[in-house]
C-alpha cells in the first residue's frame, strides 16, 4: 500500500503485532521517534517507553521495555524485551508493582539495587500511562476491546 510502513513488533515469547501503518513512533536510544514509509535505514536500541501506531484515524499504544529496532524504507521490525499493548495491560496489577516498587525505593535500598528498582518503577508508570490510554479511549469511542 502507498504510504504505509509494514511493522513487526516481536517479543521472546510471541508474535506480538505484524501489520501496516501510516506511521510509528518509538523511543530510541536517542529519544523518541517517528518513522514514514521512505525511511533511511536505522538500527537502534529501544528505551523504555510507548510505541505509538498510527493507522488512518486510529491510535494503538504498546508498552516496551527495551529492544531493538531495525528500520528500512518499507518495514519496522522492533525485537522487543517485552512488549504489551493497551488492551493486554492489567492496570490494578500495575499500580500494585509500582506501589510495591516506592515502597522498597523508601527503604534506602543498596546501591546496586537502586538501578533495577528504578527500572522496575519506570516499566510500572508506563504500564500504567499506557493502560489509562487504552481505558481512556475505549470511554471516549464507546469501543469495546477483547483481549487478544
């Protein structure tokens, strides 16, 4: 199709989303990132952060917690850590690891357990950023979503 981009977004456990779309959005190494059909090519490290799909008037949001990103003129193929999208994210369960994680960020954990604390509260707030995204649209759309 003229003007999309075909995109695969692969985690160790799945398959998790293989289609086309007007445009992507990704959090790179450097920050974050759109990608066109057209694009020089790229290879990257992804952060963590949202994937953002834009397809004609609809929006999908993915969480990622880091990866790989390979761009060519006609296709995204994203090697993710983990990746969730809005309709897969439990939203009590996210809140309660991130309300698990401030509490032992509280506790003056060790030195080297800072870092992996801090991680585990930036994946929880994104969880959580984009499961309101998904809630929020399903309110505002009168949509309906199953889980895949």
């Amino acid at each position: 199709m003229a003007g999309t981009i075909a995109v695969d977004i692969v985690t160790p456990e799945r398959l998790l989303l293989s289609d086309t779309v007007d445009m992507i959005t990704l959090p790179g190494a450097l920050g974050q990132m759109g990608i066109l059909r057209g694009h020089a090519p790229l290879l990257s490290t992804l952060e963590i952060g949202e994937i953002i799909l834009h397809k004609g008037s609809e929006t999908e949001f993915i969480a990622v917690s880091g990866g790989v990103v390979e761009v060519r003129p006609d296709k995204v193929t994203i090697l993710a850590d983990t990746a969730e999208s809005s309709d897969e994210i439990d939203a009590e369960r996210a809140q309660a690891a991130l309300a698990r994680t401030e509490k032992m960020l509280a506790e003056n954990p060790a030195p080297q357990q800072r870092p992996v604390l801090e991680a585990a509260m930036r994946r929880s707030n994104l969880r959580l950023k984009v499961a309101r995204r998904h809630q929020g649209r399903r309110h505002s759309e009168g949509l309906s979503y199953e889980s895949k």
